[in-house]
C-alpha cells in the first residue's frame, strides 16, 4: 500500500489527484489526517510520527510531502516500511537552511510562546510556498490551507527533529522543486546525501500540487516505487 503523508497547513484532501494517478495504476492507497483527533495546542512532532508508524507495515511505501516529507524520515527510522518518499521534506536535525526564511519567520514568535495554533499570513506563504503560481489560484489554495500546533512549528523552525540515517534500512528518495522557497533544492540534496538516497530536481514551487507538471512528479515517484 501507498500511505500518503501531507505537509503542515494541508489535509490528506491535497494528495486526491496523485491518489488517482496511482489508482489507476492499481496501487491501494491511503491518506492520512494527521491532525484528526488531536489537540492542536498538545501536539508534538512525534504524535504525526506515531500515528503513520501505527499504519505503515514493513509492506507499504511511505509518500510524504514537507513536514510529511520529515515524518517519513523518522517512520522510516523507527519502524519497517519497504520504501519512503520525500516530496519538498523540511529539514532534520544538523540540515540547515541558510536563507532568510528563519528571519523572516521571527513575526509569528508570539504564536509560539503563546502555544496557539495558527497558519502565517498570506504574503509569507506567498513568497515561500506558492512561488510562480497565478494570483487568483495562490488566493484560492491559501483558503484551503489550515492552522498548525505552535509546538510542531516550533520543533521543526528550530531544526529540532533529529534523524539517525544509520537506522533507516529502507531505500528513499528524495524531490525537489525548482522554485521552493521553504525547501530549495540545495537543501534536499543535502537530506538526500545524509541517507545516501536517490533525489531528483522537478520545476515548480512547494506545492507541487498546483504545479502544472504534478503529473511528471508522480511518474517518477512510480519509477522509483517500481524498483524496490
């Protein structure tokens, strides 16, 4: 089975069209809401990790997209899955980004002390997340974005998710996106190396979804998910 893991301000609703690639393709697929049935001002990083570890067997590949692409890192160490993917992953622990995305992040520091759940306003995700796509459709999938846990935000802006590459028996590979703002290639490829796993760059922005070539992202994950 395909278990599909979204990134933080989404749902499992966002991987609805790569799930229909795959059905098609006659792969069994699930989506999984991390955030169903938990308290957004408790969550930790690792409750989103134990909740995909409770579905994934040693028979099922694990399909995350940037906070999903992290919490398939960890599945990926703590228990027995066939294969991972990692679609845009934010960051583990000692792979740093040296842009300006912590600076300018600094505004939602009340958000975090406070421990209220919260999403960044539309100009950040904006220029971070939504890079090249029309006006009215950034707009659009900004609507659909949802409020975050302040402690998972704050785990994963201060590099905090560690990872122990010597743990992670299973093949991953790695995808980055030409125009993302919050994982740039450069970054993924140095996630990549850490595991010395297979990582291949695709235009677009992190939202792959909206991308127009979603398509050709999806037949490489196909590639790689063939091969093991």
């Amino acid at each position: 089975m395909l278990i599909f893991v979204h990134g933080m301000l989404s749902t499992a609703d966002v991987w609805k069209p790569i799930i229909n690639y795959f059905h098609e393709r006659n792969f069994s697929c699930k989506a999984v809401n991390l955030k169903e049935g938990l308290n957004l001002k408790k969550v930790h990083f690792q409750d989103y990790v134990d909740k995909v570890k409770n579905i994934a067997t040693e028979d099922d590949i694990v399909i995350g997209h940037s906070m999903g692409g992290l919490i398939v890192q960890k599945v990926a160490e703590e228990g027995d899955i066939k294969g991972g993917v990692a679609i845009c992953s934010a960051a583990p622990k000692g792979v740093k980004y040296r842009g300006n995305i912590v600076l300018s992040s600094a505004k939602y520091a009340p958000h975090i002390i406070r421990g209220l759940p919260f999403k960044q306003d539309y100009p950040f995700i904006r220029k971070y997340m939504l890079v090249g796509i029309k006006e009215e459709q950034a707009r659009n999938i900004y609507e659909t974005l949802e409020k975050q846990s302040a402690i998972v935000t704050y785990e994963l802006g201060l590099n905090r998710i560690g990872v122990d590459e010597k743990k992670v028996r299973c093949p991953l590979f790695f995808i980055a996106t030409k125009q993302d703002g919050i994982s740039p290639p450069e970054l993924v490829y140095r996630i990549a190396q850490k595991y010395d796993a297979e990582y291949k760059q695709y235009d677009g922005c992190h939202h792959f979804f909206s991308n127009d070539n979603w398509g050709e992202i999806a037949e490489g994950i196909h590639t790689f998910i063939s091969k093991i």
